[in-house]
C-alpha cells in the first residue's frame, strides 16, 4: 500500500508482513498476533460490529 493511502502504518506493515513471498521469510501467526495493529484491536467491540455487520447482510434470520 502506498505510504499516502488513508490506512495506518500499522495496518500497512501488518498488511506487508502477511503478503511476503518467501514462506521462510513471511512473519508466522505469533508474530502477527503480536502485531500493533492487532493488539489496537478492540475486540469485544469488532465482534459485536461484525455480527451487526452479518445480521444486516444476511437479515434478522441467519438460521434459514
């Protein structure tokens, strides 16, 4: 991502650590969790904004 678009550095770098091409050299999973970008995170929030984001796609009966 270029450095003048609207996302974070952190993103950008979480973004770029996940996208390199070596697998030897690509961070693993506890690098990422450990990322400041994931540890920004306000997860309680995000899972809550994620449902609501699911209802409204799917509708108030995500069971059918």
């Amino acid at each position: 991502m270029p450095s003048d678009s609207p996302y974070s550095d952190d993103l950008r770098s979480f973004i770029a650590d996940c996208l390199v091409k070596d697998e030897t050299k690509r961070a693993n999973y506890v690098t990422l969790l450990e990322s400041k970008f994931i540890r920004s995170v306000d997860v309680e929030k995000e899972a809550i904004n994620l449902a609501d984001f699911f209802v409204r796609i799917l509708g108030t009966d995500i069971d059918q």
